[in-house]
C-alpha cells in the first residue's frame, strides 16, 4: 500500500480556519415567550410512564406540550417522533445536527425529513441546560448517535440481545398501532438522546458516552408544532455510564407528561407549513 506523506504546506491548510456549515440565524425563530405563557396556565391530559428496558408510545395533538422527566434514578431515554396522521413525516436526526448543532436545548427544535423539513418539536425547557460542554467535549440530549440496537451488538460481539432502544422502539410502535413487528420496524429511525451526555474523542473522534448529570426530577419539555406519535425507550443502559446492550447497567423509568393549552393561549400561533421548495428537482 502507498504511504502518502504530508505534502509542504500540510500545516498551512490545517490552519485554515472552519466555516459553519449552515449559518442559523435566518432559521424561523419559534414564539418561547408565547410557548412558556401558554404552557403555565395548560392543564394536564395524560400521563406514559416508560418501564425500564421497554418503550411506550404517546401522541400530543398540536399546540400541546410534552415532558419528559427522569424518575427513581438516572436514565436515558432514546426518542422518535413521528407526524400524527403521516408516519412517512419522521424526525431527522442528521439535518437536526446540521441545522442546530451535536446537542439540543432550549429554543431548538426536532426538524421532519424531506420532503417537508419543518419543525415537529420545539424545546421550551431544558433542566440539564447548565451542564454545557464540558472538558471531555460532551454535553447533553444529542442528535449524534443512532440508538442501541441488536444489529449492532451481533456484529462486533454476535449477541443475540433484545431490550435495545431499537427493538424496545420495534415492539412499542407495533403495539400501538397494531401492526406487526415486520411493519413496524422501518418506521424507527434514529432518535434524539434525551438525558445522554456524549460527544467525540478528540483524539481518534470516537463516538463516547459518559454518566449522565440526570437526577430524578429533571425533565425536558417540549411544544408540538403538529400532532405527533412520540415512542420513548428507556435505554437499557440506563445512565449510559457503562454498558448499553445487556441488563447489566441499572435501569429506571422515564415519565411522559402531556398537557393542553387554554382556549385562546397560542391565538396566532400556526403549524409550520412544510418546505417551500418547489420538487421538480430541475426537470
Ligand atoms: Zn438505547
């Protein structure tokens, strides 16, 4: 094999300073005034608590808000959200990241995937917002992993293991809708990592996870820009300290709240309308 040596002026394009990719500033900026005044005077309509190693289904009409909260001990829970009426309208992780960056907080939103890209779900309320970027380069709630899954833990260990966040997802979506697990798995896709605390060595730019700061009580709340189907799966890795696909790791519950706004809280507040571009993808 060729060995390719850094060529004379290496150092010199290494130095060139990175440009962001997808400059934000002209991203629709949600109402958070109107989202929290709203949600101070909702009232609450129902509650999912996700057991363990399991996921639950939940759907939010539009305008209504959802909370996620950690209960018992520290726990992470691997969302997915689909369009309440369109399960082919689903949560994009990657444009998610392109868009606002490797973690999610509050005024940031869960964008759908094409052909609508709009936002689904807009943070309101973040407890873990202080934790930032610590030294390792990790923070909270990413969009930059997938979500455990027994394909790829019989790949690089040839487990047969069921109580990943993927399979959790599976059976919890095919339950809700009551279609088979063959129907429902295509519709999992990856998720937003509520509660985790990743990011990626510096050295080899690894993918890592580390204790989550979780402690129970703290929550991440969210406004539904539409109807949405949620699926949470409390990960089988519980805090994600260790292990994250096997029942070694202790595992907690995770509490899904929703609530309704007041008649009149949101007046001209409207869903957003799925992108403008036109689809002849020049023909
Ligand atoms: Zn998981």
């Amino acid at each position: 094999m060729t060995k390719h040596p850094a060529p004379p002026d290496a150092d010199e394009r290494r130095a060139v300073a990175p440009v962001i990719c997808y400059p934000n500033d002209t991203l629709p900026k949600p109402d958070l005034a109107q989202y929290r005044a709203a949600r101070d005077t909702a009232d609450k309509i129902g509650e999912v608590l996700v057991p363990p190693r399991d996921a639950r289904c939940f759907e939010v009409p539009a305008g209504h808000f959802f909370r996620i909260t950690s209960v018992e001990g520290p726990q992470v829970g691997d969302l997915n959200l689909w369009n309440l009426n369109d399960l082919s309208e689903r949560f994009y992780s990657g444009k998610t990241r392109a868009l606002h960056g490797t973690h999610l907080t509050t005024g940031e939103r869960m964008w759908s995937s094409f052909p609508r890209l709009r936002p689904m779900a807009t943070i309101i309320e973040d407890t873990l917002e202080w934790y930032g970027i610590d030294q390792y380069g990790g923070s909270v709630h990413d969009v930059i992993g997938t979500r455990c899954d027994p394909y790829t833990g019989n790949l690089l260990s040839g487990t047969q293991y069921h109580h990943c966040c993927h399979s959790n997802l599976t059976r919890a979506l095919a339950d809700h809708l009551g279609i088979s697990l063959a129907e429902a798995e295509p519709h999992v896709h990856d998720v937003l990592n509520v509660f985790m605390c990743t990011g990626f060595t510096r050295d080899t730019g690894q993918y890592f996870m580390k204790a989550s700061p979780v402690r129970p009580g703290d929550y991440l709340e969210f406004f539904a820009e539409f109807g949405l189907l949620g699926n949470l799966s409390a990960c089988p890795g519980g805090d994600c300290s260790a292990e994250h696909s096997s029942d070694e790791a202790a595992c907690y519950p995770l509490l899904v709240e929703v609530f309704a706004p007041k008649e009149g809280a949101l007046d001209g507040w409207k869903s957003p309308a799925p992108s403008g571009y036109d689809r002849s993808h020049g023909r």
